[in-house]
C-alpha cells in the first residue's frame, strides 16, 4: 500500500519499528536512544495539545532551533495534526523571523532557548495572530513570564492530558489529513531578495521520500548525522521524510562545533553535505598530509595516483583493469582506508553533496580516495531532488539523470523544465511569483544546462548569473568559480565581468590553509585583513588563479582579482544559511573594490 500523507507514513514506521531506535542525541558525552513508539508519543502530546490549543487544519506553526530531537518531534507533532510545519533558520536575525512569522501568518511559534527568545520579543506586538510562543530549553528563562509563553515540557503535559481525555483525537485528525493539503512551508534562502516560502504537499514530501531510495537504495539499518538546518529541504529530507519512509536511525549533533567529533563517533552509513563542508573536509586531508613525513607523502601520492586513475575510468564508464582493481585495494589497506577512518566516513556507502554546486575536481577526490561522493541537484520548489548519479554510474561533470517519475527538458533559452510528482504547489500568498515559475504544469528552475546523449544533466549557470562581456561574449561564472574553489587556498569566488571589457574575480581565502602557510613561509600578519593584504599572500593565489587560467579559453580568463579583506558571515548577509555567496549582495558591498580593479592604470 502507497501511503500518501505524512500522518499514515509516520504512523506506519512505528507499527513496523516500535521499540527500534529511531533517533539518537548527545547530552554530557553520552548518547541517548529514542525509539520509534516515543517518538511517536511525545509527537501525539505536541499535537494533541495544539489541536486543544485551537490549532485549526492549514494552520501554520514556525518552528526555530538547532537540530535536535525536539524539532523533529514538534514538525511531525504539527503536521499529524493537519497543520503545516514552517522551519525558520535559528542564526536568521530577528527582522528575517519576523518576516517568516508574519508572511506565513503562523499560529504557534516553537522556540528552543533563550536567544530565538529574544528575537521574538522585538516583534512581540506586530504579530497579534499569535497564539502562544513555546520554549524547549529555559535555560535563563525560568523566571520569564509573557501571557503567550509557554514551556515545551508544559505543552506535552497538556497533551498527555488530552490523549487521556480523547485518545481519538489526534488520530481523527490524522485520518483528515489529505495529500494535496499542504505538509510544510519552506522558505528559499533569498540569494536575490525577500523569501519567498515555498508549498509542499503531503503528496510531494512522501512521494519524494519514496523517490530518493529508487535510485541508491536506503537500509532501516542505515545511519545519518543531523547537522544541515533542519528548515532546509536537504537536510528535511533525510532527518524526517526520509527517515519515516526508510527507517534508518538519524543521529543529531551535539552543536556545529562538534561536527567532525561526531561524524568519527557515528561513522554513518549515509553522508551528505553542502559543497563547502566537502571542501573543507578536502583541505583538512591536505593540511595533514602537509605536515606528514616524506615518506607517508610519498605512500600517499602513490595511493592517490592509483585511486585517482581508477576513478576516472569508472567515472566515464570504462573498465577498471584487474592490475588496477588489485593496486587500489592495496591502497586503500595502506593508505585510505585509516584515512577515512579519521574523517569519521570508513561506514559510508553513499554521499551527497547538494544545494549549490560543487567542483567536479572535489568530486573527483573523493572518488578516488574510495568516498562514493554523488553531486545532486534540485531545488525546494522540486522538494529537493531532481536529479541524482547511481552509485556506481557517477558521471563526470554531471548531476546524474532525473529521478524516476520525473521530467526534466532544456528550453529553447537552456533554462531547465521539471515535471514531476515532487514540484511545488506554489509560493504563499505570492501568486505573481507563482505564475513566473510554475507554467503549464512545469517548473521554471532558473537554471541554464543540458541533456547528454546518456541523459545526464549537466548544469551551466543560473539563468540571470549569466555574464555577457562588453564584446559580447557569454560566460558563465559558475564553471570558472568552480575551478577556483578547488584550490585548497580559496574558500569562494565571485566572478565579474557583465559589461566590462575583462574578466575579474573577488576571492575569499581559505583561512586554514592560508595561515598554515603564512606559518609555513615566515609570513607575518597580525589579524585577518592583515593575511589579505600581504604580498605574499596575493603572489600566492595569483599562482593559482593562473593554473586556473591555462585551462579556460582567453575570453573566459581572469584578468585582475581582489583579495576580500574580510570573512562573509550569514548574519552581514553576505552569505545564506547554506553558505551560498549571495552575489547581488556581493556586488554591492564590495562595489569600490569592483571598480578598483577596471580603473586604467
């Protein structure tokens, strides 16, 4: 039987897994299991309690926090009892949370300590259709009184009280729930203006939850950490939709700080990650290997050489020599197998790598150190996938082809069409936006690509990232930051050149392997803009924008860079929750650096 809501999925998983751990959470250094038919209870008492609350069926309820059991719990706690779930981003200022709170007009707003808490109070009074704010940490708030406040712990003894009363209750709601009602309201990060909260239905979510195990298979024995935010599509889909739909056990981190500690202590048996915490990963190999002796370096360039040459082969489809195959099993006893134990990766089966693009050179790597790293691609108005590689069928250069059951097509312009159980019903209250991106039952991506004869995608540019050079020329930005970004002393890149005669980049440092560097080479700086402006530094990286440069065409070559003499934060808006580069911003700011670099000299 097809379950097509997330009530009847969830409900489902615990008749299936009842006492099996479902969700696992450090606390003072000790892990703590939850299992299925607790996760369903304390989900009952959260729901039980808002449907008492007055919570009426399309009701939106906003949720803010890290991750941790209690996010997963209040989601589904919410949208078994027909309201929709509205992830906020716990490091957004207040102004962006008022934003969300107000754009989704919701009932009930979830907090997890203090500081969301202080963010509320400087909108406390614009927001009158608020019914109660509730808190699940009160750390430095148990002296804290507001009418609407309320403790979480309260909340579920509230719902334990209903459940008592009217055991039926929260079940009779589940049962109203339909698939076309919406499940959850995700809002886009806003890389180019205000965002705009997407509608998925409890049709898309459960579909897409199905969809993601059809093409690499999903194990109830899997695991997965929980680190991504949690009101992001990607990580949504694995910590809950995912989760419900396959039941693996989902592992939450302790905080961010603790991500690589936890990723050794949970070795899951499923990764995934943005681009930027892959290339991290990557760096910090490099960083090691930098300081190790020279004969673990040469056993190391030996082993990469190998892994390197038979992940070329495989990623383009060739035969992999039985020479090959024995020399890479060498190596990975010698070399990669203690590597990956390191990086916490020696259980992974599969990883991905979404939400922006990644390099093919980063793919390349962990390939051929034995990480099977899959680039996908999609959006959140595609409920986060569209298309994915097979495991062993990863294309080099491509996202994989679509899922199966969905559509993707080029337009005449090279945008990307999608049609698919998983596309969106629309942007709330936006109808206007709505009209540009869903037209004739297809999904208007924005983005620029191409089919290949073998029906990979292969992903250009965003659509209005294009530049078109003063002479005219096409160039799309996205491919040069790309290689730029594989340099292990470039964190990020903004190219530039929309209009102008030339083409010019903003670059943002790789911090940890610059000040190595700078160590390494009796460089001296005393802050970090310091680290910028040295000339070292600058003859550094003009190093490696020229080997960069060898391999584009003239037009596409970088001219003139400019160093950013300062880290992008999410909260100066530089950067999203994801950590896209949000480039309009960029522009913007650093717009006299910009000109510096196309004054005559």
């Amino acid at each position: 039987m097809t379950y097509e809501t997330v009530p009847q999925v969830f409900f489902n998983a615990v008749k299936k897994y009842t006492d099996r751990v479902a969700m696992r959470k450090k606390d003072f250094g000790l892990w703590h299991d939850i299992s299925w038919n607790e996760y369903y209870t304390l989900a009952k008492y959260v729901g039980s309690a808002l449907i008492s609350m007055g919570l009426k069926k399309g009701d939106c309820v906003s949720i803010i926090g890290d991750n941790c059991p209690e996010w997963a719990i209040i989601d589904l706690g919410i949208q078994c009892a027909g309201g929709v779930a509205v992830g906020v981003y716990s490091t957004n200022a207040w102004p962006q949370v008022e934003y969300v709170i107000q754009n989704s007009e919701s009932k009930f707003f979830f907090l997890e300590n203090e500081e969301q808490l202080d963010k509320w109070l400087n909108f406390r009074d614009k927001v009158p259709h608020l019914k109660k704010v509730i808190v699940w940490d009160l750390e430095g708030l148990m002296q804290f009184k507001d009418p609407i406040f309320i403790a979480y712990d309260e909340v579920l003894e509230i719902g334990r009280q209903i459940v008592e009363k009217e055991p039926d209750l929260f079940e009779n709601r589940m049962n109203e729930v339909t698939p076309e009602d919406l499940s959850v309201l995700i809002y886009t990060s806003g890389t180019t203006g205000l965002p705009k909260g997407a509608m998925l239905t409890h049709r898309n979510v459960t579909w897409m939850g199905r969809a993601i195990e059809k093409e690499n298979p999903l194990y109830d024995t899997d695991e997965v950490l929980s680190f991504l935010p949690l009101c992001h599509i990607f990580e949504r889909l694995f910590s809950v939709f995912g989760h419900i739909s396959h039941g693996f056990t989902v592992n939450f981190i302790e905080s961010l700080d603790t991500v690589t500690d936890n990723m050794r202590e949970v070795s899951p048996t499923v990764g995934y990650a943005v681009p930027r915490i892959w290339e991290k990963y990557l760096s910090a190999v490099y960083i090691r290997m930098s300081d190790a002796t020279w004969f673990k370096k040469l056993v190391f360039g030996i082993a990469f050489k190998i892994g390197k040459k038979r992940a070329t082969l495989m990623m383009n489809f060739k035969p992999v020599p039985y020479y090959l195959k024995v020399s890479y099993q060498l190596a990975c006893l010698a070399v990669f197998r203690k590597l990956k134990e390191r990086l916490g990766f020696d259980r992974l089966r599969v990883a991905y790598s979404g939400a922006a693009p990644i390099s093919p050179d980063v793919l390349h790597f962990f390939q051929s150190i034995g990480v099977n790293l899959i680039e996908g691609y999609g959006q959140t108005e595609g409920t986060g996938v569209t298309c994915v590689s097979r495991i062993g069928k990863v294309k080099f250069g491509t996202v994989g082809p679509p899922l199966t059951g969905t559509e993707v097509k080029i337009a005449e312009d090279g945008e990307i069409l999608v049609r698919s159980p998983s596309v969106f019903k629309g942007y709330y209250n936006n109808p206007e936006a709505t009209k540009e991106t869903l037209k004739d039952g297809w999904l208007y991506s924005g983005d620029v690509g191409e089919l290949d004869d073998d029906g990979y995608l292969k992903i250009t540019d965003r659509k209005k990232d294009i530049i078109v050079t003063a002479g005219g020329k096409n160039i799309t930005p996205q491919y040069i930051e790309n290689q730029l970004k594989f340099s292990s002393y470039i964190n990020d890149a903004v190219i530039i050149g929309d209009n102008r005669k030339f083409i010019s980049a903003l670059i943002m440092i790789d911090e940890d392997n610059v000040v190595k560097y700078a160590q390494d080479n009796k460089v001296q700086f005393s802050t970090y803009k310091d680290l910028t402006q040295s000339p070292e530094i600058f003859k550094l990286i003009d190093k490696e924008l020229n080997n960069v440069n060898s391999g584009l065409s003239r037009v596409e070559q970088i001219k003139k860079f400019t160093i950013i003499p300062k880290k992008l934060y999410e909260e100066d808006g530089e950067v999203t929750p994801t950590m896209k580069v949000k480039r309009k911003f960029i522009n913007e700011h650093f717009r006299d650096l910009i000109e510096a670099m196309y004054k005559r000299r």
